[in-house]
C-alpha cells in the first residue's frame, strides 16, 4: 500500500457540510482543480465565502463559485466530474490540504447526519 492509499483509507470516514462552493475557472472550462502527482486531480471545495473570496483573489482569470446548498447538488457534480478528477480537496492553502477519494464523499453524501441530542 502506497503513501496515497494508506491516507485515502485513513480519512474515508468524512463528512461534507454545507453549503460548500466549487470552483468554476473562465469562460466555463472546467472547475477549479488540485494536480497530483500520478496525473489525477482534485476538485477545489471551498466552505466558506471568506475562503472563497480569498480563493478567486489569488485564481488567474475570472473564475467565479457555484453554491452547492446540499448533498444532492454535490452528487450530481461529483457524478459528471471527468475521470482524471479522482478526489475532493476541501479549502487548500500553501501549507495543509488533504485529498479525499471521490468514492468517500459520496458515501458520506448517503450517509444521513447525524441529530444533536437535546
């Protein structure tokens, strides 16, 4: 088991709270994306309207956030994403970012939240 594995299994258990944004680049070519090292890449979620303004603030061109309001939305996007999109990476900066695997956010989509006690 790789570097890259041993993580994807570590942090498979996560749960996507929203709303979130993705990342949509000019002119509508794709969405915002992380590379990785084996020539696969990460979709950009953002998870907050300061992250993503401090995002596009530093993003060449005019790139602009599509609001993801609930699971159902995110689905759809993970589900006509293009193969070479493999993970999600949630808010990245220079210095800490983590990869989830695709197939992991959408079993926590399915998964129903959990209810606070009270």
């Amino acid at each position: 088991m790789d570097g890259e594995e041993f993580f994807d299994r570590l942090y498979s258990d996560f749960h996507v709270h929203f709303p979130c944004y993705a990342v949509v680049l000019e002119h509508g070519e794709g969405f915002a994306t992380e590379p990785a090292d084996d020539g696969t890449e990460s979709l950009v979620v953002l998870t907050d309207d300061d992250l993503v303004e401090r995002f596009l603030a530093r993003s060449a061109g005019r790139p602009f956030p599509v609001k993801l309001d609930n699971p159902d939305l995110m689905g759809k996007l993970l589900t006509r994403l293009p193969p070479s999109i493999t993970h999600v990476t949630f808010d990245p900066n220079p210095r800490t970012h983590r990869r989830y695997p695709i197939a992991a956010i959408r079993a926590s989509l399915a998964t129903p939240p959990m209810k606070k006690a009270g």
